[in-house]
C-alpha cells in the first residue's frame, strides 16, 4: 500500500508498461523527478510484482542530478514510436518544418512532441493533463493542460481554419473516442496534413478488439487519403498504429 500522499517515480519490467500504469494512477501521484516515493512493477511468469520503497533504498546518491533529472527514457521511447510511424508511412517535414504546425494529443510524457521539434516543426502544441518535456526547445512546444477536446474547442473558438500541418494522437482512448477527436478537429486540419493516430485496446475480448480497428480503419479512411494501418516495433501487444493524408473539404 502506497503510504498517505506519496509522489512515485515508477520503474517498470518490461519497461513498455510504464505509461499504461501511469495512465490508470490519480493525476499528480507519479513524478519523474519531485518524488518521494519509488514503485517498482515486475510482470514474471504470469505474475505482477509490485513494491514500494523509499528512493534511498534503491538509488546511491541523487538521482534527479543525473541526465538532467528528466524522464528521459520515457520520452525517448516514445519518440522512437512516431520517428518508426513517421518512416513507415514515407512522411517528412523537410525543409518546410519552421512554417509547420502541429498538435500533439495525448502527449506526456512529450517524445512525439520531441520527435516533431527535432525534425524542424516551427509550433507544436501538446495537449496532455499530464507532464510534458518542454526543455530546450525554445518555445516551440507549449504544453496545453488540458483534454485534447478543450484544445480542438479553444482553437476553433479563437477562428482557427486549416492550421494544423500534423495532427497526431498517442492518447490513451478507444479508437472510437480517438477518431470522434479527430472529426472534432476537422475544420482545424489543412487538406493533405499528415495524420497519425493510435488505435489502443481497451476490449476484453480479441474480437471486440478486431471488429473495433475495423471499422474505426473504415472511419479513419474517410477522413484520410493513403491510409495504412501498421503495427510499429514500438507498439505494445494491446495498440496498433494508423497513418494517412487529411483529406480536408474534399
């Protein structure tokens, strides 16, 4: 049992489980570097063992001076998702990345936000309740706290029409709701946008699961040209990941 109040920093084996354990604690109870607890997760033989320990217990010296006390293999990992997706789906900003914007849904711990400011995207915008990397970035990525529903809403009360040069969403919803975001945002989104999106698995049944990709895919072809559905190296058993070109007003 967690002790009253406690923060946690969270060590997971395999470490894929990070993130879906965070997603399912209260908001504010996991930090990567103000933390005054550690909760260690181990899923052996069919088994999850957990506990929970003081970080004195589990690390000599400070932790949170060493790589900049960041989250750093959380975001990298997850950058590495969308630079696979980014690949896969034959998609580059080149040079008219610093004109580009994107938003980013579902965003914490923020590496596909990273991922778009390393390749050159001038504005990012990260929309996640949750702790987003914004470090050295010189501003580009600005972390809205908030649902992606409120972002899309603000955006489209402030007069937004066709801004968004890349939309993506790593959020951890059915396909369903994914998709009805996605629709939320059309009149934000330029024709010929690049569009990715993770399709996660909340079903008990497989079947639930296949019949829900396929008609969230047919959904998603509406809306997008040259779709794939993929599953990534980076994705989990339980996510699958689709990519296609916004297809706008036409």
């Amino acid at each position: 049992m967690a002790p009253n109040g406690c923060v946690l920093r969270l060590q997971t084996f395999p470490s894929r489980y990070q993130k879906t354990i965070a997603d399912y604690l209260p908001e504010g109870m996991c930090h990567p570097r103000e933390y005054t607890h550690v909760a260690q997760v181990v899923y052996v033989d069919g088994l999850y063992l957990l506990g929970i320990a003081e970080p004195e217990q589990c690390y000599i010296g400070n932790i949170v001076e060493t790589s900049n006390g960041r989250l750093t293999d959380s975001v990298c990992k997850a950058e590495y998702k969308l630079a696979e997706a980014f690949r896969r789906f034959g998609y580059d900003v080149a040079d008219e990345g610093k004109q580009m914007v994107a938003m980013d849904v579902g965003a914490s711990p923020g590496g596909w936000s990273r991922y778009l400011y390393n390749k050159g995207v001038g504005r990012i915008i990260a929309v996640d309740k949750g702790e987003v990397d914004c470090s050295e970035t010189d501003g580009k990525i600005e972390h809205w706290d908030m649902l992606g529903q409120e972002a899309i809403e603000r955006l489209l009360d402030e007069g937004h029409k066709d801004m968004l040069d890349v939309y993506v969403c790593d959020a951890n919803l059915p396909p369903p709701e994914s998709l009805a975001m996605l629709r939320q945002a059309t009149d934000l989104i330029k024709p010929g946008a690049y569009v990715v999106v993770t399709f996660k698995n909340p079903y008990k049944r497989k079947k639930d699961w296949y019949e829900a990709k396929e008609l969230s895919f047919a959904d998603f072809s509406s809306m997008c040209d040259s779709t794939t559905e993929v599953h990534l190296l980076a994705n989990t058993p339980n996510e699958t990941t689709v990519g296609g070109r916004w297809k706008g007003g036409r």
